[in-house]
C-alpha cells in the first residue's frame, strides 16, 4: 500500500495537517529535546516531485491566510520567515552540500512534548535507534503562522511513523559493542593510574 500525502483540518477548522507520503528523516530529536532549541524536532526531506509537497505547500497558504486574518493586520509580511528550505542550496558549515537533500524540499517541525513516534506496524518505537537519520517515515504536523521577534510560518509536530529502513545519514555510522573492546586486567588499570 502506497503512503499518501493528505491535508486534513486541525482541531481549529484551518486546513493545515500535513500527513507526509513516504519521506526521509534527517536530524532526529525524538526522544530528547534538541539543545539549541528546547524542543523535541526532526527535519524531513521531502522528495520536490512528490503529492507532499503540493500538500505542503496548500498548508502553507492555508497558514498564512490565517496569519492574515488573525496575526499581521490584513497583509501577509514581505519577509515573511518559513521552516521550510530547499535541499539544493544547503550547505553545511564547511560550505559543502548535503548529497541526500538534493532534489529535496527540508521541513523541520518541533514540538514542546514528545512527539507520537511508532513503527512500521503503529506499534510504540522505544529504542531511538529504531527511528534514525536516513529511515523512511510519515509525518504528521500542522503549519502556522507566528508573530514574535519576527513573523513566519512554522510546523507543529505531532508524530512520525517509521515506514521503512533507508542508509544511515549524518555522522551515526557504527556503533561499537562490548565484544569490540578487549578486556583490561589488574595491570593494564595500574598503568592507567
């Protein structure tokens, strides 16, 4: 069965619930708060052909519409701030790209709770390595405007459901077990101290 984008009203009657198709999770904080920012958050790449993307991308003019009404005085700002970016022109500190977001729309979605997060068959995911940077995962997360220092549109995450294991990104790499250490006798400890 094919994982489908849709846009659903939340609980205020805007259409603004994104329900992702098939995407790929990078920047996990799922089960932690992020440091930086306090909150639970993930980014998700979002392939720009995708049905996800026209989905996005009515949310986001549903979002603003409301940001219109309720939040910016009758006019939507010209500079106007988006958690949404376009993979190709990512780069990282170095200035070097990042291969898996070409081709790729970036949404990153917080939280202040911890987010719902489950497996490939709904079941509840406790092991954070379960849930990676590189596996496949539908998201659910509602765009909204905001007014504060400055004004924009962000997404609200609800919860993500892994839907299939992808290539681990980011610097998680191999992870060491027990079995890999040797073992350290009496002597070796001396010498240590």
């Amino acid at each position: 069965m094919a994982v489908k984008a849709v846009l659903r009203e939340n609980g205020f009657g805007n259409k603004v619930r994104v329900r992702t198709g098939k995407v790929r999770l990078s920047f996990p904080h799922l089960f932690d708060t992020y440091e930086k920012s306090g909150k639970y958050q993930a980014q998700f790449l979002i392939p720009k052909d995708s049905d996800t993307v026209k989905v996005l991308n009515e949310a986001i003019e549903n979002a603003k519409a409301d940001g219109k009404t309720r939040l910016w005085g009758g006019k939507v700002p010209g500079n106007l701030k988006m958690s949404v970016k376009d993979g190709d022109t990512m780069v990282n500190d170095d200035g070097e790209s990042y291969p898996e977001n070409e081709g790729c729309i970036i949404v990153t979605a917080k939280t202040n709770s911890k987010p719902a997060v489950f497996d490939t068959d709904g079941g509840d995911i406790f092991d954070q390595d379960d849930l990676y940077a590189g596996c496949y995962v539908q998201a659910i997360f509602d765009a909204y405007p905001y007014t504060n220092d400055s004004k924009g549109i962000a997404f609200a995450l609800s919860g993500v459901k892994k839907v299939a294991d992808g290539p681990r990104i980011g610097g998680g790499g191999y992870k060491a077990g027990a079995g890999d250490f040797s073992e350290v006798d009496d002597e070796d400890a001396e010498d240590l101290l």
